[in-house]
C-alpha cells in the first residue's frame, strides 16, 4: 500500500508516468498528484487504513479502492460498501467499475481525475501541484495548505490528548543585509532559511510554512512547550553556525523564535498563533538570536 502522502508531499519531484495516477480536482489538497504504485489503492479518511487520505466529513475511513487487473490491463473502481456514496462521472458505482482515461471519481466533496501513463500530464499535473502547494523560494507548504494541516493537527492533538507545539521565526535584522548587500542576498538568506527549517520538520507530522516575507510558522505534533522549545533551541543554533555563501558574498542572520504549545496556550490555530507571535515579539524585544516561551 502507498501511503497517503504523495511523492510531491515528500518533497520529491514527480517521476516520470509509467503508472496510472489521480489528481484531486476538487476538495481537500487540490491539485494534489498521486501515482499509483501499488496493485490497489484504498482511498478514505483513515491515515491509517487509506492509501490516499481525504480529510473531509462524507468520506469513509475507507471509502473506495482501485485494483489493478493484470489479466486485461485495466483499472476498476470498488465502492467499499459506503452505501452509493462513490460515484464515477456522476453517476453512484454499484460495486465495481472499470476506469478509462479522464474518468472522475467522486468521494464526499472531493473529486480525483484518473489518468492513464502520460509522462507529459504527469509533469504538467506535477507543476500545479508544486504552486498549489508549496512556496516557490523555501519549497515549504504554501500558507493554505499550511493551514488546513494545522487545523488537522489541532483536531488530533484534541483527539488524542497529546500536545502541539508550535513557533513562530523571524529573521533578525534581514533590511540591513538588504540594504548593504540587495535584495537577492537578501532572498537567498529567506530561501537557505527556509531549507534549514524544512530540514527539521521532516518526520513526525512536522509541517512548515513561510508565514509571509521573513517570517515562519511551524507546527511540532507530540511536543509540549519544553520539547518545542528544545527544537527551537536547534534550529537558532543551526542558523547561526551555517555558512550563508552566495558566490563568494557571505553574511550570517540570525532567527529569534517564539514558542507556544496546546493546550496551555490556547484550544485554536489562532490562539495558539497569537501566542507563539506574542513570544516572538519578547524574543525580538530580549536583543534577538533568542528563543522565548
């Protein structure tokens, strides 16, 4: 079984199509790129019963599968037993339908196009996806789609009654590095930035996003104050020792770093928000390359 997660959500780029794969059209992570790479593909609700998660209220923990038939070479499209609740091209699957080319599927709100191995559509779905999804400078998730994993991590973290970390950088003193040496040093600080912070947010349910200009937001599932903070506390240190080189230019940023945790800090991502900015407001306030709670 391949994962919920897709190829382009690992930050890979989108192999060539030697497979058939889906694209969501419609509903939670447009533009989204899944190959598929097994046999069967279950989609549903459930991360951990589903190939391909679909956040949503109408779709079930295990909703529909596709099966590969190796005798004909064909695609079929199983409603698993939700009732008329999968539909192919608008019209509700009474069991099992073979898929062609262009074909949609519909689960709840959500709607995935079936594509058969085409190189071309698979790079060009694999573009919409990358500015769908991701911050062209950092290649972290756009600030939509940070959102709604932020929303998704809160509900867990609400479920199961575990923490959430969360923290909010800023670049210190990124105009003067603009002002003496430009503005794409200046960018390139914002992108290398961004790449130290995707480097730690790799596992874990760890999600990232350039919150706007110079300023980052992170989300640390699992994690109380003290153990966001022991991140925070990595990725200052990372920064501050790394080696921002761009063509022989070198400068050496700093981030200050505010901290906030669930459910101390607040029950919403709005809360929780305000309060990891409040921090990073003391954090500036406290002379900046700081890391406050």
């Amino acid at each position: 079984m391949n994962k919920s997660e897709s190829q382009e959500d690992r930050g890979e780029p989108v192999p060539e199509a030697d497979r058939p794969h889906l694209i969501v059209l419609q509903g939670t992570n447009v533009g989204t790129f899944y190959k598929l790479e097994s046999d069967e593909t279950v989609l549903g609700s459930d991360p951990l019963r589903a190939d391909i998660v679909l956040r949503e209220r109408e779709v079930e923990p295990q909703h529909a599968s596709i099966h590969a038939d190796p005798g004909s070479g064909s695609y079929v499209l199983r409603d698993l037993e939700t009732g008329g609740k999968t539909a192919l091209n608008g019209e509700t699957v009474d069991g099992a339908a073979v898929l062609s080319d262009g074909d949609r599927i519909f689960l709840g709100m959500s709607v995935l196009e079936f594509s058969m191995p085409d190189p071309l559509r698979a790079r060009f779905h694999g573009a919409i996806h990358r500015m769908l999804n991701y911050d062209y400078l950092t290649g972290l998730l756009a600030k939509p789609r940070f959102d709604e994993e932020f929303e998704h991590a809160l509900a867990a973290a609400r479920e199961s009654g575990e923490p959430l970390g969360v923290l909010m950088i800023d670049i210190d003193n990124l105009k003067k590095i603009n002002d003496a040496r430009g503005h794409l040093l200046g960018e390139f600080t914002i992108q290398e930035v961004g790449r130290l912070i995707g480097a730690a947010h790799g596992e874990g349910g760890r999600r990232a996003t350039r919150f706007g200009g110079d300023e980052f937001q992170t989300i640390l599932p699992g994690l109380d104050k003290a153990g966001a903070r022991e991140v925070a506390e990595e990725l200052r240190r990372a920064v501050e020792e790394y080696a921002f080189d761009r063509e022989g230019v070198v400068v050496n940023p700093t981030i200050s770093v505010g901290v906030a945790a669930y459910p101390e800090d607040g029950g919403t991502t709005e809360e929780l928000t305000s309060a990891a900015d409040e921090a990073l407001y003391r954090a500036k306030s406290l002379g900046r390359n700081v890391v406050y709670c």
